[in-house]
C-alpha cells in the first residue's frame, strides 16, 4: 500500500516537471526552442545553458568547470533512479548529481 | 586606509629574483584534476608519487628536485588539481592558499608550470588565465599532446603564447616521456624572462560591475601593495565565493600579511560590494567565471561547427561507457569484478605463498644447523625469522590486492564507479567521491583517509573517515588468512565457490556492510556544513601504463616489508624476551606445564584472559590483540613468536599447524575450534587496532574528538559481535 502511494508521488512530480517544459516561439518564429532543465533531457540530445539556480558553491563550481550560460553541451545519460547525469561539454565528460543538475534551465537547441 | 608600508616591504624583499638563490629554479605545477602535473613531476624528479587517471589523486604538496646538465637545479612543488583560485574543497583550498602565501611574498616560485590538457583547452588556460595575474612567468606544459591530435585537434603554440601572454608553450606527452628536454629548456628561459604584463586584466570588466569593485580593487592595490591587474583579479574573486575571504583572514591569523584593521576593512568592502552587485542585479559568483571564459573562447577562436561537431564525436570511452556504466549492466559487471579480485587473492596468492613460507622454513632450520644453541639462536629463529617470516608469507595477497586498485584508478573506472554509485552513497549519507577512499580503504586506510580530501562537504567527509577503518584493509589479510586456512575446512559450496574463498569474502562482506549501517546512523547527528553537490570530471578510459601499475604496486610492497621490517621485528623481538623470562626451571614445574605461562608475557596474557573469555579468546591470543594495536598483521607474528618459544629448540613452527594442534593440558580438547576463528576474524572486521590510523584521523579531522569517537565504537562494535558470535555459536551448538 504504502509502496503504491510512494508509486504515486512520483508519478505526479514526473507528471508536474514535464509540464515545466515549455514551448517559446522567437520573434522570428522559425525556430521553436524548448526550456527544460537538464534532467528532462533525453540521451542524444544537444542543449544550451540558460541559468543555474540553487546552492551557491555549486553555482560557482559550475562556472569554473566551464558550465556557463550560453554553453552547448550534449546529454548522454542518467544512471537509474535519479542518479547523476553525464555531459559532454567543452571536449570533456562531466557527470552531476540529480538534484544538481535539476537546477540548471537549459534550452534545447532545435 | 593608510598604506601598509610593512607590508609593503616585505613584498619587495621577497620578490622574485634569480641571483639570491644559489642557481636553483623554484617552480610550481599547478594545473586541472588530472591533467598529469605528478606524471610529469615524478619523470622530472624521479620520484615515485602516485599517478593515476582519477581526478583529485594529488591531495597534498609534494617537493622535488630536477638536476640539470648546467648544475642548476629545479626545485619542483607538486600542487593538488583544481579548477580555479576560488577553492571548495580542502584540497583545492591548499593550492588557493598557496598563491595567497606567494602573492604576499612568501617564497614565490621563479616560474610556473601551468599543466594543460591539449584536448581540453578552454577549460584548463581558464586556471592560466587566472595563473598569469600573479606577475610570475608562466609556462604552458600542453599535455597528452596525443590525445589532442588522435582528436585531430591542431593548436597554434605561438598564437597561444602571445595571447595568453604566456613564457612558452611547450607541446608534450608526460606519459610516453615526450617534451621534457623542450620543458626544462623553457624552465630555464622563463626563469631569466620579464614577468607577465601587470598592468591590467586581458579583458575589460564592464562599467557597472567595475565601479561596485573598485574600492575593493583600490584597497588591494593601495593597502596591501599588489599590481592592478592582480588586485582587480583578487577583487573579481574575493566578490564570488566566501572561501577568497577565509582565506585572507585565516593567513592574518597565522601571523602574516593583513592585521585585523585590514581584515575588518577588507570585509567591510566586500559585503557592500557584493550588496551593491546584488542590487544591480548582477551576480558576484559568475562576474569572474563569465568574463574570464569569454575572454578565453574569443582567445581560441572556436566556431560553433567544430563545438557541435566535437559534442557529436562519440569518443572510445563514450562507447565503452555503453557497457560499463550501463543501468543494469554497469552494476552488475562492477560487483563481479569485486567479486572475482577478491577470489583471485586466494587462488593466485597460493604459489608464491609457499614458496615464501618454505624460504622462511628453510632459513629457520639452516639457522639452527649452523649455530650453537643458545640465547642467540634462539633470538633468531624464535623471534626474528618467525616473527618476520609469518607476516612475509601475505606479502602476494596484498600485491594481487593493490594491483587491482591501482588498474581500476588507472584506466578511469573509479570515477564511473563513483558515478554510478553516487545515488546510492547519498542515500547512505555519504557522496559519491567517497567510493574511492572506501575502496582504497581496503589498501590501508591511511592513505584513504587522505583520499577524502576531495569530498567537498564536510558532514560526508567526516562520515567517509569515520566508517574507512571498516573496510578490511591489507593488514587484516593475514589475520583472516590464518584463520581460515587453519580452521575453515576446503570445501566446495555448490560445486563452484571454494567454502575459503567464501568466507574471506563474507569478512569483506561484513565490513562493508557495517561500514554502511555505521555512515546511515552517523549522518543522522553529524552537523552539516553547507551544502552537498556532486560534480564530477569522468576521465577518458586509458589503458593503465604497466610501468606506473607496477611502481605503485612496488611502493606498496616496499611499505609492507619495511613496515614488517621495523615494526614487526621490533615488535617480534620484544616479545621474544617477554615470553622467554623470567626463566622457570623445567624442574620447578607442574608436569604438562610450559615456561612460557610464567614469563612475563604470560603472565599479561593471562591477566586478561577473563576479559576475552567469553570471546572464545585465550590468554595467546590476548597478547596478541595488545601487540596488534601498532598494527594489525602484528597479531600472526605473535601467535608466531610464543609458538615458537614454546616449542623452542624444535625447529621453525609452522602456524597453521601449532594452531590447530594446540590442546588444553587441562581437557586435552583442541583449543581452537572454527568457532573462535571466526569470532577472532570477527573481532577484527571491527576492532580499531592501528596508531597510524589515529594518527591520521586527528590531522585530518583536526581534534581529539574524532579519532577517541572512532576507537570507541569500533572496539565496542568487536566486543559485542564477537560476544554474539562465539556465545550464540556455543547456543547452537557449534565448536
């Protein structure tokens, strides 16, 4: 029972970040560019960094790994129940926490 | 604020000049994690530190010297990585404070040796950027060259160097021994060449934020004495993290640079600036990161084709990572290579034990054909050869041991390992980068405990430390292989898994699993400090260089036997004359009876032995667990020694034998039976027998609280198992 309320919980906070994603169309309106952040990304696909929120010290130990707005980078992949993700960003692999990488707002490039 | 002229002079006194220096160079390697500063330190000084392809593997400062033809000398520091001059963790606050030490005066390098990774520029000439503010001449050491052009990356040396206003770029590959002649040319050249421009930072800070820093800047420039370009680069940094400022106020409080005045003032100027920032809306943390990097991606000239076409590369190790860090896969080959790395130190070892063993034997029965009886011989072969030569014989174990730590660190699987573990070790309380020192842990927990310089939260670091002494480490091996190989019968379960094998890997088992209990419960009362974030470099796959395997598995061997060599032997032979006086005529005793109970050592033993008893313990194995607190193998040589005074003048006793065949005059029963092996092996998953641990403990906590906690509840943790084992064995109805 409680495992089936546990089932459920995830099942609305799955349901409650995709909703985050959002669709934004440019003045241009060609392109059609997606926001998310990174551990709505699935393997493959490439993004730009927008802005990183959260805890300061991982803020700033993203910047200086080379992690900044405006940034490309490659998603690769998350390890099973919501482990880190890799990157591949800058010519290197990095891989961040779950609940770190879930603060960075990405664009996804089209 | 007036000018310090103390301060002031200092600065001048110190600086950087080649005449007062007897013709040596100093120079530093600062450089990214992994990167290879100590691949390239140990070619250049021929020393023998650890490399490995781990970032963070370098947690300490190390010096070493470069002769040269000239006659001159390098004087070579070795600096942990880090990825920039705003540090977060202990290791990185050491290279921070470092330059700190160097920027006011403090016997400064004459050059710098920026390491770099050819196939990661903008990240690394980031921390040159930053290296070139100081005013010290910087060379380039562009590494792994040869990862860089099986890229087909192709890098303007000259363009690099004037842009980056560097001394000399020097192309190299540390690992194939590539550039040296060409590095330590340039050494010499920076050594002689004008330092850097110190009149600006190579990119502009905009207005806004630039008139938030200036007080800040000024008050660099004018009151502590530094050129303009390095007080605007303190300022950017001093601005984006409070570290920058803990640093400045603890190297006051060490007696140096800034007195409080200053100090006060400094933090005055930085909270309005970072105040002032703030309502600029701009962000203090990523001034210096933002600017910087967009200085150096202009630098290099980088298109956004060659950017996606690099992201879209899928590298050797990205395919390997298919496999290896797979979600079901990934796990599964992982536990099986422990699985197989702990099989194969029984099955391997076997050969070149005996060998050993029958060395020692031999030695022990040539000793006693060629020399008279006596009190010297008897030294000899009781105490020397059978203390020493019953710890040597596990010397295969632990080299089968270290040689699979090292090629798992080597080829760049422990930081995927630490990736695929993070999930996990957070659930538990501990980070990611804890895999490492845990598994190192079964090395010796010495150098793990270092290892957790790394982790950047305090509550999970003090947590890793506190539960490293329960992974078995190397000198528990001959303890548990003892045990077992006197006592556990060789059987086959199932068919396949030798009951031996099984058992050694159910003592890891238990360690292991303990230690995670133990971090669970722990976390719940340490305080965290700050917050915890895992961010993590995953290094590509390489295939480990033999050379360097073999030498760390050298330096291992070599610390086991000098440690056997000194410790053991001192030890050994101590006990000799505890277990041989006061000598008892044979007449004066009880028939059945053995001298030995009434030498000193005896005595001692006997005197505890109520407190062991209900362990299934006796008064040998009560000397024992005194003589192991210097460390734990001391337990083998021990049980060794009093076997051998005992039976003394029969020859060199073999162990195992003496073990098993060892009666109770009184009951005429065997004294050992499985049962206490086990809980003797028990008792030592647990027990927190080594100084050197403490010791380490305490530097690296930096109080007595922690290494006293540590000992307390590991030895209570061995009392009670081994209680529940031997007394709950008996219930059943075992030995």
């Amino acid at each position: 029972m409680r495992r089936l309320k546990r089932y459920r919980k995830r099942l609305r906070r799955n349901r409650g970040s995709r909703s985050r994603v959002t669709s934004t169309s440019y003045s241009d309106g060609a392109t059609d560019t997606r926001i998310a952040n990174i551990t709505q990304l699935s393997p493959g696909d490439t993004a730009v960094i927008r802005s990183t929120a959260g805890n300061k010290e991982l803020k700033a130990r993203l910047l200086e790994m080379g992690l900044l707005p405006g940034t490309l980078f490659r998603f690769i992949k998350s390890a099973p129940f919501q482990g880190p993700v890799i990157l591949k960003i800058r010519d290197y692999y990095v891989s961040i926490r779950w609940a770190d990488a879930a603060n960075i707002e990405v664009e996804i490039a089209p | 604020m007036s000018e310090s002229p103390a301060v002031q002079k200092r600065h001048d006194q110190d600086s950087r000049s080649l005449s007062n220096r007897k013709g040596n160079i100093r120079t530093a390697l600062v450089g990214n994690p992994n990167s290879g500063k100590t691949a390239i330190f140990n070619v250049m000084t021929g020393l023998n530190q650890k490399v490995s392809n781990y970032p963070g593997i370098t947690v300490e400062k190390k010096h070493g010297y470069c002769s040269l033809s000239s006659g001159q000398r390098i004087e070579l520091i070795d600096l942990p990585g880090t990825y920039s001059l705003t540090p977060e963790s202990f290791d990185e606050r050491i290279v921070a404070e470092q330059f700190l030490h160097w920027i006011h005066g403090e016997n400064p390098p004459d050059v710098i040796i920026s390491v770099v990774d050819a196939s990661n520029l903008n990240r690394n000439l980031y921390l040159t950027s930053q290296l070139t503010d100081l005013g010290i001449p910087v060379v380039v050491a562009l590494n792994m060259m040869d990862r860089a052009r099986r890229k087909d990356r192709r890098i303007d040396m000259s363009e690099l160097k004037s842009r980056f206003g560097l001394a000399a770029v020097v192309p190299m590959t540390a690992t194939n021994r590539e550039g040296f002649d060409e590095l330590k040319s340039a050494i010499i050249q920076a050594g002689q060449s004008p330092a850097p421009d110190s009149s600006s930072l190579p990119f502009a800070i905009p207005l806004k934020p630039a008139e938030q820093l200036l007080p800040v800047a000024d008050f660099f420039e004018k009151s502590v004495g530094y050129s303009s370009r390095l007080a605007w680069a303190q300022a950017l940094r001093l601005v984006a993290r409070s570290s920058v400022y803990d640093l400045y106020a603890s190297s006051t409080l060490n007696g140096a640079r800034l007195n409080r005045d200053q100090l006060g003032d400094l933090n005055s100027l930085r909270e309005t600036a970072i105040q002032n920032l703030n309502g600029e809306d701009l962000d203090p943390q990523s001034l210096e990161a933002s600017l910087r990097y967009q200085w150096v991606d202009t630098q290099l000239e980088e298109s956004r084709e060659r950017i996606l076409e690099a992201l879209h590369g899928t590298s050797r190790s990205e395919t390997v990572d298919n496999i290896l860090t797979h979600r079901w896969s990934g796990p599964l080959i992982f536990v099986s290579l422990l699985y197989f790395i702990f099989q194969s130190i029984f099955t391997w070892a076997t050969v070149p034990m005996h060998w050993i063993e029958a060395g020692f034997s031999a030695l022990a029965n040539g000793t006693l054909n060629i020399m008279p009886p006596g009190m010297v011989r008897s030294l000899l072969v009781e105490g020397v050869i059978g203390g020493v030569g019953s710890i040597m014989v596990f010397l295969p174990q632990i080299l089968i041991l270290v040689f699979f730590l090292t090629l798992m660190e080597d080829s760049g699987y422990m930081s995927r390992v630490a990736f695929m573990l993070d999930r996990f070790m957070t659930k538990i309380g501990l980070h990611g980068k804890s895999v490492l020192p845990l598994m190192s842990g079964y090395a010796c927990a010495i150098p793990a405990v270092m290892a957790t310089r790394t982790i950047n939260s305090w509550k999970e670091r003090l947590n890793t430390i506190l539960i490293i002494p329960l992974m078995s480490c190397s000198a528990r091996l001959p303890v548990y292989a003892l045990m077992i190989g006197a006592f556990i019968p060789q059987k086959k379960v199932m068919g396949i898994f030798s009951l031996q094998g099984l058992t050694l890997i159910g003592m890891y088992f238990l360690g292991t699993g303990t230690a995670i209990i133990m971090a669970k419960i722990f976390s719940k009362y340490i305080k965290a400090r700050g917050e915890s974030s895992f961010v993590m470099e995953l290094p590509p796959y390489r295939m480990p260089l033999m050379r360097s395997v073999i030498r760390q598995v050298y330096i291992r061997g070599k610390a086991f036997v000098t440690n056997a060599g000194k410790i053991i032997l001192a030890i050994s032979i101590v006990l000799w004359f505890l277990a041989t006086f006061p000598r008892t005529d044979p007449g004066d005793m009880p028939a059945n009876s053995n001298p030995i109970h009434t030498s000193f050592a005896g005595k001692i033993g006997h005197t505890i032995e109520p407190v062991i008893e209900p362990l299934g313990f006796d008064w040998k194995i009560g000397i024992g667990l005194i003589t192991s607190f210097a460390a734990r193998e001391v337990l083998v040589s021990t049980m060794a020694t009093i076997y051998n005074v005992q039976e003394s003048g029969e020859g060199a006793v073999n162990l195992t034998e003496a073990m098993r065949n060892d009666t109770d005059p009184q009951t005429g029963l065997p004294r050992y039976s499985p049962l206490v092996a086990i809980s003797l092996m028990v008792f030592f998953v647990y027990a927190a027998q080594c100084m050197a641990t403490f010791a380490i403990v305490k530097n690296e906590t930096n109080s007595w609280k922690w290494p006293l906690f540590m000992m307390a509840y590991m030895t209570g943790l061995a009392y009670v198992a081994s209680l529940v084992v031997y007394q709950g064995g008996q219930l059943l109805g075992f030995g």
